[in-house]
C-alpha cells in the first residue's frame, strides 16, 4: 500500500486531538469532582443519576411537609394542653361548688368561670404560621366566634369552621393529618376538639351552663349535670391529644426513614456521577505523558522526513 507523506502529519494530527480531548475530560473531572459532564459521558448512568434526583427531590419535599406538620402538632398540643388545664379548673371550681358554700363564693367562681371562658375562646382560635389551627380546612378565620350580651358576658360560642382535615404528605402514598377541627357534631369524621356528639363534648356550652348555674345557686344542677359533662369534655381533649401525640410519633419515624433513603440515594448518586479522585489524578498523568510522548515523537519523525525530502 502506498503511503503519501501527508498521511502520517494527518494521522498524528487525529491521534493529538484524541489525546487533546482525554485530557481536557480528565483536568475537567479533577477541577469538579465529577465523572459525568454531558449525558453522551455515560447515556445509561446519567438516566440512572436523574432518576435517583428526582427521587431525592420527592424525599426533600417529604421532609419539608413532615417539618411544617410537626410545627403544627407542636403548636396544637401546646394549645390543647392550656384547654386540659383550662377544663381542670373549671372542674375543680364545680366539684366545690357542690359542697356547702355561700352565694358570695359561688358568685366569685362564676367570676372565674367567665374569665376562663373568655381564655379558652381565644386558645382555640390559636394560630400558626398565620393559619388557624382548629377550623378545619378553614384556616384564614377565627374558628370560634363568641357572642356576648350587654354586660360583656359570653353567652354563647359559634364554631364556623368545617369538619374537614388538613393532610400532607410524608412518604410515597402516605398522608397525615396533625390537627382535627374544632368541633364535629356529624357523628363521623375526625373528632372535634371541643365539641364532638359521639363523646358528649360541648366545652363552651357546659362552660356557660356552670356560669349561670353558679350566678344562680343552683348547686344541684352544678353538682348532676355540669360536672359530669365538663368531666366529657375532659376525656374528650385526652382522645384528641393522644391523636396528637401518635401524630406526632409517625412523624418522627417518617423523617428517619426519608433520612436514612436520602443518605442512601446520596451514596449512590456519587458512586455514578462522581470521579474517583486517585483514579482521576493517575490517568491524567497518563494523558499528559501519552501527549507529550506523542509531541515528541512526532517532531522526531516530522524533522527526519523534511531531511530526506531535502537530500
């Protein structure tokens, strides 16, 4: 076969871009730390490495939903337990007002009573990050209204929110609801904070009753039919706040997991994309070896054919 003179200039030529191209790819991936620059460098663990993304991204939005619930849950059982301590009061105000007392001390309990009303209507209508937590899905209103008469005394508190929950989710087809509405007289649904027809629980109305039955000496009213509904009321707020807690304890477990999965497809992520660094300086030592030999031994070759071609 004959060989023009032009072949092997255009040969070395090739073999330098070659060699030119490895080295840039391998100064690249020492400079970032990373294998992968473009998806034609490893089409099968680029789709591999966009997958395992776009799981990790689901995971970090889990995580976040799973943060903003357990805000909330904290924010719900602390106002839930200002409500059990609010119930134990009142309780313990009708448990003495059925022994043998003067008007005069049953007129300073109802003073009371009013007072704690007035202190429950406005820690259930707690808020957090602006939303009201016990209205239900209804979260841009005050979920309690109370309505008072002429003497600034609450006669009665209206619940206008709705008996719908709030979820979020915080794994793959998993969803969890913290909170559950204020109140829920349908007899199915999630239970209702202070009012619930399956457990007997109407916390402001039985508040209310005490007042009045206490403004009007009716002690025995107090001791037969308030005491025993403020002690359903009581039970009431124990379901809702062990729901809270179990909540709370789900939460926990899920933010491991979707740690421990995050941790997980971190490792993975950089054994695909990542370059191995010793690897890497190595071969590039090669590379610029191999470039430099073939410089020379192209200069070599190129300076003797010109000699021959001159003599």
């Amino acid at each position: 076969m004959r060989v023009s003179s032009s072949m092997f200039p255009n040969m070395l030529s090739q073999e330098l871009g070659v060699l030119s191209r490895r080295l840039m790819q391998l100064q690249t991936e020492s400079a970032t730390g990373q294998r992968i620059q473009n998806p034609e460098d490893d089409p099968s663990a680029v789709q591999q490495v966009l997958n395992m993304q776009s799981e990790s991204s689901e995971l970090q939005q889990y995580q976040s939903n799973i943060a903003t619930l357990q805000g909330t849950a904290t924010a719900a059982g602390s106002a839930v337990s200002a409500l059990q301590q609010i119930v134990t009061r009142v309780s313990d105000i009708a448990t003495s007002a059925g022994g043998a007392v003067s008007q005069q001390d049953l007129d300073a309990y109802a003073t009371e009573v009013s007072q704690l009303i007035s202190e429950a209507v406005s820690t259930t209508n707690t808020q957090y990050n602006g939303d009201y937590l016990f209205g239900g899905t209804l979260s841009n209103q005050s979920p309690f209204v109370a309505t008072t008469d002429s003497d600034g005394q609450i006669t009665s508190v209206a619940y206008q929110g709705n008996t719908s929950v709030a979820s979020a989710e915080i794994a793959q087809g998993v969803t969890l609801s913290v909170v559950s509405p204020g109140a829920n007289t349908s007899g199915s649904g999630a239970g209702g904070l202070i009012a619930d027809s399956r457990t007997g629980a109407d916390l402001f109305a039985h508040m209310i009753s005490l007042r009045d039955h206490l403004l009007s000496g009716d002690v025995q009213s107090i001791t037969n039919t308030d005491l025993p509904a403020l002690q359903a009321d009581q039970q009431n707020q124990i379901l809702y706040s062990t729901n809270i807690n179990v909540a709370e304890g789900r939460l926990t477990t899920a933010t491991t997991a979707a740690q421990t999965q995050q941790a997980s497809l971190t490792t993975l992520i950089s054994n695909d994309a990542d370059a191995d660094l010793a690897q890497t300086i190595t071969s590039l030592s090669q590379a610029q070896y191999a470039y430099q030999a073939a410089l020379q031994s192209g200069a070599t070759i190129l300076k003797q054919s010109l000699l021959d071609y001159l003599q």
